[in-house]
C-alpha cells in the first residue's frame, strides 16, 4: 500500500479544524537513467503519478508538529500498511486534541488500482488509570461508524483526480461500503460484518492485512548486534557492539582497548546519546528499507549531527539504497535540515494564525523558484507565521532583563 493524500476532518487544533497532507510529486520530476529516479517512487505502470520519499514538517513551537505525526502514524495503523516510528511520547495513547468525530480520506495505491476510502470514527477517551490528584488517566479510543471505498476507473488518472476528493469520485465506483441496505452489493454482508469489529476498517478486505508492526524509540541501544559499520558511523572509536542473548550483556570494544562485557545500563552510559539515536535510528531505516514501508521521525535533529541526518535521509531519497520505495516523514525545529531535500514539493510548514490555529501550507504552492534556500524562506519569514512573533520573544527577553537587574 502507498499513500498519496490523507485529509482529516474535525480536528480543532487546525484552521478550518482540518488537515490535509499530499505525499504526489506536483512539481516536475526529473528522471534519471532508465527507470532509477531520486527522491521520488513511481507509482503504477502506466501515466505520470510519482509519491515523496521524503517528506518534512516544520514549524514554530506548539504548532502541531508531533500531533500530526500522531495523525499519520494513526491513519497507517489501521491502513495496516507497514510502517515503524521513532516517536518519544506517543506511548502515553494521546495524539493530541481531537473533536468527538472524525471523518478521514484517504487515496492510497494497492494491488494495481487507486482506492479513496472515507472513514467516520466515534473518539471518546477510556479510563487507563488513576493520575495522583485522583482524576483519571485515558488515551483516546477510536471506533468506525461508517466507511466507503472507492476504486478509480481511470488508468491514467491526473494529479488533480488523486488530490481531489470530488475528482476522484466522478472518475471513480463504490466498491465498498459498511452501512447501507441489505439489497445493495457494495454493502458488505451480515456474516462478514460478524467478523469485523468497530475498531478494523473495511480497508483489511483490500490490502488483506489485520495488523500494522509499530517501534518506537526508547533512548536505548535495542538487543541485537550492530553492524560495524552503522555503530562507527556514528562514533568510529568503537570496534565493535555485540548482544550476548545468552548472557544478557553487550560486547562492547573500543580501538586500542581490551573488550568489555556490559550491561544494558552501563552500554548506555558509555556510548553517546548521539551514536545510540544514530544506531536505532539506523537499524529501523534498514527494517523499511528492505521491505518498503514507512518510517516517521520526530525531532529528527535529536542528538545527531546535521550531516548524519543528511546520510539518514538520503538513503530513502536515492534508488539505490531505497529500491522498494520506502518513505519517511519527519518533523524537525530546523529549517535548516530542509535544505538537505531537493525538492519543494516535499515540505510543509506549520504555521498559527491569529486564532491561534495551526495552517499547514506546503512550501510549493507558495514559492515557486527552486533555488530559493528553504531555510532562508522560512527564517525570514517569507511564509507568515513561520517564525516565533517579534513582539512575545522581545517580551521574553524585557521580563529576564527586569528580573535578572531586580527591577
């Protein structure tokens, strides 16, 4: 499965309380030679229609950076399509503030045919625990009130049709629905409904998939050998990381230096937090990488260095690393990190209004010249809203000057 447009409704932290992110190349695509093309992945046989294997979030502090990645990481789950996500606090079961309803579209590509598929979801909060004041712990839990699938026609479909809801849908026949009258043949049935519960969507009779495999970061070297080459990528002292299974405990050399037999906890301390991001991080890309799926990376810029980041992500951008097509999704504070991406049509900004909304706006639709450093755009403020406000950071800076001086 490969998406190509996510669009969710009833969010309130977004203007207009929606969010919509497309992952088709809408710029030019410049083929390289025969079939191998950087930075993007071609999608179908036939016509022109190309998805990012790259793409990145940007913005300002609290501007819904890692709620919409959140989103997206929810929208692949019960896709099921195969992802793996680096993301530090999404173990608490929150993505963020969501209305009492959903409706989410999704165009995605499966099995040789373009799908758009309209989910409506209950969200409710359930009870996990008691917090220490004595109010409740919850996570949010979600629940499928209705859906249709639908299959494009078109064997050659425009960008427009896939980036269109009502583009695609008069190009395009229901093949599926959840609720309707018995008599109609796009409802599914009574005894398939007996097997389909609130919580799996009518997608699984598509993609034939019940399950979507999930990691995330936990700050710690995971239980498994490093290859010598990734672990000196990102510290070149060390000879070699091994996992004792049988033991419990790292094998852990240095150059120059007998080999030590750690533990976790000590492995841990000895290595930089920079070289085990680096080495997870790694060894997570290589998961996709070899199977083609997606990886979602918040803060990406978190303790590694900016040309290591740079290496990370230019081995989804090129075909030679990347032949499956695998994409990732990364949010970063950094603007700077945006100029690593060749291309424009890739990145999103984050914006908040004066309502104090988020407005996504992909960087393409409003600078149309390619040399322009991303960065540059971004940090003068070229898209409003981009950088922090002038007047609350000179606020910051009178309040610090007044209480440090005791005035």
């Amino acid at each position: 499965m490969r998406l190509l447009r996510v669009q969710i409704k009833n969010v309130p932290l977004y203007e207009d309380a929606g969010i919509n992110i497309d992952f088709v190349a809408t710029d030019r695509v410049i083929r390289g030679d025969g079939e191998a093309t950087a930075d993007v992945t071609k999608v179908g046989t036939s016509g022109s229609i190309y998805t990012e294997n790259v793409v990145g979030i940007t913005g300002v502090n609290a501007s819904g950076k890692t709620t919409t990645l959140n989103l997206l990481r929810f929208v692949l789950g019960y896709m099921t399509g195969s992802f793996v996500m680096r993301q530090l606090y999404f173990d608490s079961g929150w993505i963020g503030k969501l209305g009492p309803s959903l409706v989410i579209t999704v165009v995605f590509w499966e099995r040789g045919a373009f799908y758009q598929l309209r989910s409506e979801l209950a969200h409710s909060y359930e009870p996990v625990g008691e917090s220490i004041p004595g109010g409740r712990i919850t996570r949010d839990a979600f629940s499928f009130t209705d859906e249709t699938l639908w299959r494009l026609e078109v064997k050659r479909p425009s960008k427009r049709m896939l980036t269109s809801s009502s583009e695609f849908e008069s190009k395009a026949s229901i093949v599926l629905k959840r609720n309707g009258d018995e008599g109609d043949p796009t409802v599914i049935s009574g005894e398939s409904k007996a097997f389909l519960d609130d919580q799996t969507s009518i997608v699984s009779k598509i993609t034939g998939k019940t399950a979507a495999r999930v990691e995330r970061s936990t700050r710690r070297l995971p239980e498994i050998s490093m290859p010598t080459p990734v672990i000196q990528a990102f510290d070149a002292s060390v000879e070699s990381l091994t996992w004792d299974a049988g033991a419990q405990i790292f094998r852990l050399k240095f150059k120059g230096e007998e080999e030590r037999l750690v533990s976790m906890g000590v492995a841990t301390r000895i290595l930089s937090s920079g070289t085990i991001a680096g080495a997870e991080m790694v060894g997570h890309a290589i998961d996709v990488l070899r199977e083609g799926g997606y990886f979602i990376v918040d803060e990406i810029e978190n303790s590694l260095n900016r040309s290591l980041v740079g290496v990370i992500l230019n081995l989804f951008a090129s075909p030679v690393t990347n032949p499956h097509g695998a994409q990732m999704i990364f949010s970063t504070h950094y603007p700077e990190l945006l100029d690593l991406l060749r291309r424009k049509d890739n990145v999103y900004v984050l914006t908040r209004t004066s309502e104090y909304r988020t407005r996504v706006i992909k960087y393409s639709s409003v600078v149309d010249r390619v040399e322009n450093k991303k960065s540059e755009v971004i940090l003068h403020n070229v898209i409003p809203g981009s950088m922090p406000s002038y007047p609350d950071v000179q606020a910051m800076r009178d309040y610090v000057r007044r209480y440090v001086q005791g005035e």
